[in-house]
C-alpha cells in the first residue's frame, strides 16, 4: 500500500509561502510552488484549492495572480492542515461486515475502533501543538 502523501505537500505548499513572504515575495505562483515540491503544477494546484477553502491561504487572480498564506505562519497548525487535505479517517475498518458467527469477527469492529480513536486523539493532539512556524523553523536548521 502506497502512502499518502497529501499533508506532506500540503505543508510543504505552506512552510514555502511562509518563507517567500518572510523573504519580502507576497505572492508565488503554483509554477513556483511545484518547482520547491518537485511535482507537476496540477497537484499543487489541486492542494492549494483544498487549503483555499479551508481559509489558510488566498488566492490573487489576474495580473500578478498568485497564492499567499491567509494567518501567520504561527497561527496555521497542523491539525488544520490535516483537516483541510484528508477526508478519510485515518485507519478504515473492513469493506465488508466481518463474519459476526466468528468471536474474531463479532468483536473486532468495536475493539479497533476504541484503538483507532485514541491514535486518531494521540495524532490530533500532536499536530495541533505544531504550527507552520515551527515545521519552516526546523526546516531551516536542517537544510
């Protein structure tokens, strides 16, 4: 299984158009996000509307068109960045209903699901403590 990788780009998106405005650019093309990604401009693209509609960044149209972050970097966490790009819950359950005459199958749905919800909580915690401040400064002390 493949993981996903849309709150990695979508940080990525973020920590980058933080660093452009600290560095006096108040806005950047998504050519000029997919060039610090390393993608094709189209999935820049297709994140930036997912962030957009949650309100962490804006979006100029027309001459000198570009995207910019909506808040302060400080004021952008994590969790809202997971929020706005992943709409599956973390762990799924089965496709189809286990086998309720099994006691594997009969119990496993509720059992998980108390696992899966205080991973989903331990996640939820973690990543509303870490803004897009704190990624960008770590960011830059290691490259």
């Amino acid at each position: 299984m493949a993981a996903n990788s849309r709150l990695t780009i979508a940080v990525h998106i973020l920590a980058w158009l933080a660093l452009a405005h600290r560095r006096g650019t108040e806005l950047l093309t998504s050519d000029q996000v997919a060039a610090s990604v390393n993608t094709n401009p189209v999935i820049i693209r297709r994140s930036l509307g997912d962030l957009r509609r949650a309100g962490l960044v804006v979006v100029r149209h027309g001459a000198g068109a570009g995207w910019r972050l909506a808040r302060v970097p400080e004021e952008i966490l994590l969790v809202d960045v997971y929020d706005a790009v992943e709409q599956d819950p973390l762990f799924g359950m089965h496709h189809t209903e286990p086998n309720l005459a099994c006691p594997v199958g009969k119990g496993i749905r509720p059992a998980l699901g108390e696992v899966y919800g205080r991973a989903e909580l331990a996640l939820r915690t973690e990543f509303g403590s870490t803004s897009i401040a704190d990624v960008l400064r770590e960011t830059l002390l290691t490259s």
